[in-house]
C-alpha cells in the first residue's frame, strides 16, 4: 500500500473521530456513514457538462438532529478528466484546500417522528470550503428503516461566497449558481 493510500485511511479515521466529536450526551444516539454521496452540478447549455460526483462522504447524525459533514476535495470525479484537474488545481486548490465540511442543525428533529415514508425538514449550517464558511439553510428529507437513517438535501450556492474565482473566458460556460445534492445512508452506532 502507497504512502497516500495510508494518509488518506489515516484522514478518514481523523475525521470519524473529529465528527463523532462534535457531539455530546450520554444517551444520545448516533448514525454514521463513510459512503454519503455529493454531487454537484453547474452546466449551461450547449456547452460541456460542468457535473462531479464524490461517494465516499463521512456524515454524523444525532438524535437531537445534530447534523456534520466532510469531504475530501480529490474524491470527486467528473466525466472528463481535464475537468477535475482544472477543478482540483486552479479552481478549489484542493493540495492547500483538501476538505469541505458542514456542521449544523435539523430543526424540530426528533428520531420518534420518523417514519419509513420521506418528511421534510428544515437544516441550517455552515458550509466550509477553502476555510471559508457560509450559512446554508435547506429542505432536507428523511425517513428511518431498521437502524438506518435515510437524508436528502439540495441547495444552490455561488462559488464567488468560497473565494473561487472563473475566468471570464470559460464565465460564459459555467453556470452563476452551483446545484448541490447531498444523499447519506446512516447507520446506527
């Protein structure tokens, strides 16, 4: 195994702990995941698809509806590889800049109101990317199975609020607001 597959096993790990951390509460119960999947999308049409997907997203949900988040930058993939290396070096600068994180709240959040059928709620946070945070505030959706949580959110968000600056001779094929979607399969733990 390369020195960069250990680092990266040792960041997850890090940041497990880092999110089970943010928490507190002797009863509390927790739901976890590694594999949450964010995809975003910022494509204007009749140009290339500006879309990448990233499936191995660390995610913390607490029975007081304590929600965190983070991602490694280099997980996302695109359909075109010069597209993330683009995205990686010139625009999120993922070598200083390697993760994004949310941490926030689901209001009015109770496990006992959950139900095999999808409820929305109200989420409310901070989106950090290239150590600059923004408040979000979102629909999310979420029903419970057994012992897993189910979570949907999207949103939309300017990369200008993150410091990314676009060149105005690709301007034109990027579309103003990014589309996020967000998806996480919780575990109980």
């Amino acid at each position: 195994m390369d020195i960069s597959k250990i680092k990266q096993k040792l960041t997850l790990a890090v940041i497990a702990c880092c999110l089970f951390g943010l928490t507190s509460g002797i009863a509390q119960e927790k739901y976890f995941t590694t594999n949450g999947t964010i995809t975003f999308e910022s494509s204007v049409p009749s140009f290339e698809e500006v879309k990448a997907t990233n499936s191995k997203v660390s995610a913390v949900l607490t029975s007081d509806g304590s929600f965190a988040s983070l991602v490694l930058i280099k997980g996302f993939r695109f359909k075109i590889a010069l597209m993330e290396e683009h995205f990686n070096e010139s625009y999120i600068e993922s070598q200083k800049f390697p993760k994004s994180s949310f941490s926030g709240k689901i209001k009015d959040f109770s496990i006992d109101k959950l139900t095999a059928e999808y409820q929305e709620f109200e989420l409310e946070g901070k989106l950090t990317l290239r150590k600059i945070s923004q408040s979000i505030a979102t629909k999310c959706i979420i029903k419970i199975e057994g012992n897993t949580i189910s979570l949907s959110a999207d949103f939309k968000t300017k990369p200008e609020l993150y410091g990314i600056e676009i060149p105005s001779i690709v301007r034109k094929k990027i579309a103003e607001y990014v589309d996020v979607s967000a998806t996480f399969e919780l575990i109980q733990k």
